[in-house]
C-alpha cells in the first residue's frame, strides 16, 4: 500500500485510494481539467458537452474521488448564479416582440398543455402514493420547470434549426416564468392546506406579489440600463458594463429574497425590444460566459449526490415517471388539439425534460421556509436532478436529430481530436505543426448532398401575401427563400437583396403575393448528389441557398443545403 507520508494527495478519512480535498485553487483547476478532458471525450463518442461537464464534475466531487471539498463549492455559487443569469438573459433576448409574435400563441398553448398535464400527473401520483396532500402540490410545482441553461447550450451546441428547437426555446422561458410564479402561488395554497399551518394569508400573498413585483421591475431597469449603456459607450466595454450590471442585479435579488431567474428573463426580453445592437451585445458577454457556463455545469455535477438519488427510493422514481410522462403527454396533447407538425408532436416533449438550476432553488426556497416538509421535497428534488441533468442533454439532442433538424453530417462528424488530456491536445497541434495530416472521419468523397440536407426548412406557399411573405423572412435565418406551389414543387426563389424597393412602398401590400415576388430557381441539387457538385453549384450561384428536390420527382422541394454549412463543414475537414 501506498505510503500516506510520501503521497499525502492520496491520504484521507476514506481510505487510502480516494484522493485527499486539495486547496480551493488547486480544486478548480482540476475541475476545469477535468472538464476540459471531458468535453474532448464528448466529441469522440457523442454525447453533449453539457452532459460531459456534469460526469467530470460528478468524478472529482464528493460522490466519486473527493478532490472539491462542500464548502468550496459553494465557495464558487457567486460564478455559477452568474453564469445561469447570463444564460436566461440571452434566452430573454430571444423574445423580440415583432418576430415571436407569429409562434407565440403556438407555444403558449404547448406551453400550458404542458404545465396542467405535469403538474396534475406528478401531483396525483404523489399524493395517491400516500405523501401529504401539500407535498404533493408542491412537488408538482416544483416539476414544472425545465432547466433553461441546459436547454438552450445543447440546442446551440446541436446548430439545430427548425419547429421543434424554435418552439422549445420559447417553452423553456415560458416554463420558468410560469414555474416561479407559480411555485409561490402553490407554495401558499400548499400551506393552506396543511392542518399545521398557522400563518397570515394576507401577509403572504402580500408578499409573494411584492417579490414577484420587484423581480420583475429590476428586470426591466435591468434591460434598459444596458441597453441605454452600449448605445452610448464603444463597443470594447459592452462587455465590462454587462457583468457589472448583472453582478450589482444578482446582489440586489440576493439582498432583498428576489427570484433571480424572472429578473434576468426580464431583462433580455427588454434589451432584445429597445436595443439594435441585442445579437452583438449577446456576442460580447459570451467572451466570458462560455468559461462561466463549463465552470457552472462543472460544479454543478460536482453538487449532484449520487446517494440522494438512491435515497429518494420509490417516491424519486414515481416523481420521475409522472414528470416525464407529464412533459411528453401534454405536449403532445396540446399538438394534436393544435394541429401542430408531426415532428413537434413527437419529440418537442422531450426537450423539455432537463431539470436543474431552477428546480434546486425553488425546493432550497421550500426548505428555507416551511423545514418540516420543505426538506424532504429538496431531498426528493436533488436525487432526481442527477438522473434528470444526466438523460435530459442526450435527449434533447436526439430529440432535435430525429426530427430532422440537425444535417446528417453535423450529426455524425466530430474533431480529430479524440484525446481526453491537454497533453495529447498539445501533440495534435504539434503534429499539425509538422505537416502531417491528421486522420479524418470521414471521407469528404464518400459525403452527398443528403448529409447536408435541412428537411426542416418549409417552402413558401406562392399564393402568401405580402404579409406572410414578411413573417416568413423575419423567423428565417437566410436570405434566399423557397417559392412552392400547393404539390411542394419548386416554382421560384425569393431573394433577399430584390425586395429592398418593395419593403418601402406600402401601396404594394395588397397586390403581390409570394410568386409576384419571385424569381427562376436556376440551379436545384438532389439528395444523391455528390458534395462536389454541391460546391460548383454554389460557384456558379450568388445565393446563400440551394434547394433539393427529390430524385423521383425532379421539382418535388424537400429542403434546403446553406453555402455556410458546407463552408464550415470544410474548414472542419481541414483541422
């Protein structure tokens, strides 16, 4: 056996094998290490980053070696708070009023099939098996919410498009807004309920209206102030008035008992609707967020207690089953009453099934306020939140690859760079140094135009009129649009740069409908094509866009493949 003398890192009250609690300097950087091996593993055998953050963060914390101490993981709360603040103010700034407008009452009956159809499931099933009828309210509150940092880092990870990542995107801010306000609301009904209960109504409701009130007119000032901020100083410090802002914020909810999560909501739907420059904003703050948020899924996984898991016995996994059941029924309820896509139907449900940041503070709220019911939900809630933040990622991503929004090749072609240690990252960049060509995946010859093929993209019908044409163009990411017919066959594109004359002339409105506005297709590829002839199609084009149609009916349109996917798709060839 190991000499503890010689090898005290190895010493502790475990055992001699597990390794001793380092300095809080020390421990960060073996998390960060940790991570940083994790995510280069992720690529090799793809499973999402964020889930590989949160195994690393599980290996080195307490429930595996026990290299990071308790105490200093919550030594790092202040980095991961920010770090979820800087996530829902970009997931805020996805609400620009003009654009969402045209899906928001789509998403809002999804939403709300969801919410009833997961609170009722969990609520029931607990309480049918013999919990309290107020721990059973409040567990279903505290199912509502979907993890949003989670959620939104897998989709952008994913470089998913379509009806399924649109509208989860919008469900996941309209879950947490629904869950905070709702988790106060039953949290008093829950204690209504209780024959222990001898608290004030009033004074409580009062309360709840007060810290819901407040959160969100922090959130507005919030928005404003850095809107009105970046439109005045230069660009270079955008990002230092960003962190200011939303530290002083975090402090301020801190201070005075505020839901964080609803103020930063808040304030990115406000920038997103008063500022022009929203996207580079976004850009800036992300110089730094993607450190925060591997720091924040890193301690995260560190905070998971795999023995809560097990020591939530029957009643975490009844929790389990309702919640999922709850989130994948009601939405496809709520779809099928809508007459939604097919792909929504199916697989919108389980994108929604991550649960973390926002689950854990509301059941530490619960804890913190009523300690006889409250500490067993939270104990209920962190063994769930490890099979949760674990499955949700891998879900979320097959999610959107089956429903087709996520091209074959993006799906299936990762870095060469398989090594799961900074030391053999350090050879791949010395070899390329030296000239040798690394060995590739994937053979580019092999690669057709299916690989790159985005089904999701939807024709616009010839007979829209100005108006829907406008919609269309405003939820689209490109500049060359697809003209249809009612068969889906192809009759013409609409080019971004020939409508500048008409957006301006109003009188227009009523007189051109889609195909006035069109233009010949030019050149079209099929699904068989060869990549080759992908690229000699786009030399020969100006336009961003080619559309594929189908092999066996030559102007049958079944999607898109985008100049810029085949562009990165090459420089990722060439790494």
């Amino acid at each position: 056996m190991l000499d503890a003398t010689l090898f005290p890192f190895l010493a502790s009250a475990d055992g001699p094998w597990v390794i001793h609690q380092f300095d809080a300097a020390v421990s960060i950087g073996v998390l960060l290490l940790a991570s940083l091996a994790a995510g280069i593993l992720a690529d090799w055998i793809r499973i999402p980053k964020v889930t590989a953050y949160l195994l690393a963060g599980v290996a080195v914390g307490p429930s595996a070696l026990n290299a990071i101490a308790a105490e200093q993981i919550h030594h790092l709360e202040p980095l991961t708070k920010l770090a979820i603040a800087l996530v829902l103010l970009e997931l805020g700034c996805a609400f620009p009023v003009s654009q969402i407008r045209p899906i928001l009452r789509h998403a809002t009956c999804l939403s709300i099939g969801e919410l009833l159809a997961t609170f009722l499931l969990v609520t029931l099933s607990v309480w049918g098996f013999g919990y309290g009828l107020s721990s059973a309210v409040l567990l279903g509150a505290l199912a509502l919410a979907t993890a949003p940092a989670t959620t939104v880092l897998v989709l952008k990870e994913s470089n998913s498009e379509g009806p399924v990542t649109e509208l989860a995107g919008v469900l996941v801010a309209l879950n947490n807004i629904a869950a905070i306000i709702a988790f106060e609301l039953l949290f008093l009904v829950a204690q209504m309920l209780s024959s222990r209960y001898d608290g004030d109504v009033v004074q409580e409701a009062r309360q709840m209206v007060v810290s819901l009130g407040g959160a969100i007119l922090l959130g507005v000032a919030l928005g404003l102030c850095i809107s009105f901020g970046c439109g005045l100083l230069s660009r270079r410090r955008w990002l230092v008035m960003v962190i200011a802002a939303s530290i002083l914020l975090l402090g301020l909810c801190e201070t005075w008992s505020l839901p964080f999560m609803l103020t930063f909501l808040v304030a990115g739907v406000m920038l997103v609707n008063t500022s022009d420059a929203a996207p580079e904003i976004l850009g800036e703050q992300e110089k730094i967020a993607g450190l925060l948020i591997v720091v924040f899924f890193a301690v995260h996984g560190a905070e998971l207690e795999l023995r809560a898991f097990v020591a939530a016995g029957l009643l975490g996994a009844i929790y389990i089953a309702a919640r999922c059941a709850g989130k994948i029924l009601g939405i496809r309820w709520a779809a099928r009453w809508h007459r939604e896509a097919p792909t929504v139907r199916r697989y919108l449900g389980s994108c929604m099934l991550a649960q973390a940041g926002a689950a854990i503070a509301l059941a530490s709220l619960a804890a913190e306020r009523w300690p006889e019911v409250g500490r067993n939900l939270e104990a209920i809630i962190l063994g769930s939140v490890v099979f949760f933040e674990i499955s949700g990622p891998i879900l979320i991503r097959w999610s959107v690859m089956k429903a087709g929004e996520v091209p074959l090749a993006q799906a299936v072609y990762h870095s060469t760079e398989t090594a799961t240690s900074q030391a053999n990252k350090m050879w791949v960049k010395a070899r390329d140094a030296l000239g040798f060509s690394p060995k590739q995946q994937i053979d580019p010859s092999t690669l057709k135009v299916a690989d790159l093929l985005r089904s999701n993209v939807k024709g616009l019908k010839q007979n829209a009129d100005f108006d829907d044409v406008i919609n269309y163009i405003r939820r689209s990411h490109d500049n060359t649009y697809v003209v249809v017919n009612q068969e889906d066959e192809v009759v013409g594109l609409i080019r971004y740069d020939l409508l500048s004359d008409t957006f301006f002339d109003s009188s227009l409105d009523f007189l051109v409908n889609a195909e006035d506005l069109s233009t010949p297709a030019g050149i079209m590829l099929h699904p068989q094509d060869i990549i080759s002839d992908a690229v000699e199609a786009f030399r020969a084009s100006s336009d961003d866009v080619l559309a594929v149609v189908s092999d066996e009916e030559p102007q049958k349109f079944i999607g898109i493949i985008r100049r810029s996917d085949l562009t990165e798709l090459a420089i990722r060839i060439r790494k």
